[in-house]
C-alpha cells in the first residue's frame, strides 16, 4: 500500500504476528552476547527457588525480538521500502516476565506515519508482546522505525 493509505489505518492495529518460542538456548545465548548472567535467567536450580518458578528472558532479550516478530507480521505495510532503519522507542515497560520455554507474539497499532522528507517516512507503532495463556503482556512499547521508499 502507499504511505497515504497507510497513514489512513492511524489508531488501528495493523499486525499480529506468528507464536514464537523463547527457549532456554535463545536466553543463554543472549546472556553470553550481553553479559548478564543473573541467576533467574540462566540458572534452572536457582531460579525455581524465586517467585518465577523457573528462569525468565530477560526484558531486553523480549524488547529484541521487536524485529523477529515484525519479520513474522503479516498486516498493513507500505510498498517498495527500500530500507528500514530502527529509530528509537518510547514508553518502553516490562509487564510480566516471560518464561522459558513460552511462546510470544506482537501486535502492532499505528500511532503515527509522518513523511519527515521526500521518500522518508516516520512510523510509530504501540507494540504488545503478548505471552501465550497469560493475561497480562511481557510488555509496551513505541517503537518507531524509518522508512525510506
């Protein structure tokens, strides 16, 4: 679609994407990349012992997976993006711990497009990270992404 028909679905929910896995090896591997090794994330033994019951992604490992499950979307998208550049994001709140071995999928509402110069489009999503079988989200962002078309 083109940015102006995009722009007409503001306030609406444009993509859910497909369930996806965070399994025990995605944590540890996230853990070796960051460095942060906190028990509740990599320890099974330790982390029982704690109100989670067992070890947890960590927020930042959840807040990464924006790109895997946008890959994952299929929803409302503007035609012939040349490239799309993560821009920052606002309001950024970890809700619930996601567990491993859960499965997580996003849901996408456009906030705002903006064209910030000719070809160069500004989007701001609400992203939720929704944890399958819970009710409460692992989290709730805006995010917002250049696209260059």
């Amino acid at each position: 679609m083109t940015p102006q028909e995009l722009q007409a679905k503001t306030g609406e929910v444009i993509g859910v994407s497909d369930w996806f896995e965070v399994s025990q090896d995605r944590i540890n591997k996230f853990a070796e990349a960051t460095g942060d090794f906190q028990f509740i994330h990599v320890d099974p033994d330790k982390a029982k012992m704690t109100p989670f019951g067992g070890t947890i992604a960590h927020g930042f490992l959840t807040l990464s997976l924006l790109p895997v499950l946008g890959a994952m979307t299929e929803g409302a998208r503007i035609d012939n993006v040349k490239m799309g550049v993560n821009y920052g994001g606002n309001k950024t709140r970890f809700i619930s711990p996601v567990r491993s071995g859960k499965r997580v999928r996003s849901h996408s509402k456009l906030l705002e497009l903006i064209e910030k110069r000719p070809g160069q489009w500004q989007q701001t999503n609400e992203v939720t990270i929704e944890i399958e079988g819970e009710d409460k989200p692992a989290l709730i962002c805006e995010w917002i992404t250049q696209l260059f078309v």
